[in-house]
C-alpha cells in the first residue's frame, strides 16, 4: 500500500505587523510633527499679539498728539512764563498750553487715561498709559535739551506704555515726538 506522501502545507504569509521599534521612531516622528505645528502656532500667535499691541500703541501716541497740537507755548488766558500747569489748571481737561503737559500721565490704573484726542479716557485699555514730556530745546542744534523756557522751540514726546499685569512696571511700546514752534 503506497504511503501517502506528506501533505505539503502551502507556506503562511510572511504578513506581520510593526515591531516595538517601528512603533517607537512612527511615534517620535508624529510627536515631532505634533510640537513643531504647536511651535508655530504659538508664533504665530505671539506675532499677532504683539502687532495688536504696536497698533494699539501707536494709535495711543496719535491721540495724544492730535490733542495737542494745536495748544501754544504760552497760556493763552496769563500769558505767563510759569513752567508747567498754571495754579488754576489741575487735569487735561484745563490744560491749554503745551508745557502744561510736562510730566503728565494717563493712565488707566488710576481711571485719568489713556486720552483720545478729544480728552476722554478711552475705556478698556487696562494697563495702558501715556506719559508726556515737554522740553524747550536748542533751535541750533534741536538733539540737544536746554533749560525750561529757555527757546523757543519745544520738542513734545508722548511715551506709550503697556504694564503686562497689575502691580508690573510698565513697559514702553512706542514713542511719538515733534518739535512745536512758538507761536
Ligand atoms: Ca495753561
Ligand atoms: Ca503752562
């Protein structure tokens, strides 16, 4: 009686899956992927917070100049030399000539700013100040400051500066300054 032969079982598939450290390295790459896409959204972010900021800045330092660019030198009601605000003058809602100004700030912790051009505390702007500096400078040479009242020509600068949380120092975010003839 012949023997039957051997049955030849067909081979199996070499099909199989990843190995451990297949796994590992696909999952290093898509949480590389994952990272870098994060990174550049957050920098993206950043980039468009800080253009909202430089924009607000900006258009901080602009109301303030249109308020004053239209105020003289001297007080148009005492004509005087008096540097600073005069005895009867005691906000931005009195002040009517330029060095009334010097060394005034508006601020919004303490509700008297920031000002649009119209004099009035913009509302929403918590942290936000403008700070204005009035110096007489040399007609001769207008980057060198002399004494008060000392020129006639006045150079105006308006510091616009953001406190990122309440109780920081603020920080500068713009500056806008012109120089102001006597007139
Ligand atoms: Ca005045
Ligand atoms: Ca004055």
């Amino acid at each position: 009686m012949p023997r039957c032969a051997p049955s030849r079982r067909p081979p199996l598939s070499r099909a199989r899956g990843f190995t451990l450290i297949e796994a590992a390295i696909a999952t290093m790459i898509v949480g590389s992927g994952i990272v870098a896409v994060m990174g550049a959204q957050r920098a993206f972010h950043l980039q468009n917070e800080w253009a909202a900021e430089a924009a607000t800045a900006q258009q901080l330092g602009a109301e303030m100049r249109e308020l004053m660019l239209g105020l003289p030198q001297r007080d148009p009601v005492t004509n005087d030399d008096l540097w600073g605000a005069e005895p009867d003058e005691s906000g931005a809602g009195d002040f009517d000539d330029l060095d009334d100004f010097d060394g005034a700030a508006f601020d919004a912790a303490d509700g008297s700013g920031p000002l649009n051009a119209l004099r009035e505390p913009i509302a929403d702007m918590d942290g936000w100040r403008q700070r204005v500096v009035v110096e007489n400078i040399d007609p001769f040479e207008l980057t060198r400051t002399v004494d008060d009242g000392a020129s006639d020509l006045m150079r105006v600068t308006v510091v616009v500066e953001r406190r990122a949380a309440a109780g920081e120092a603020p920080r500068e975010c713009t500056r806008v300054s012109w120089i102001a003839p006597r007139r």
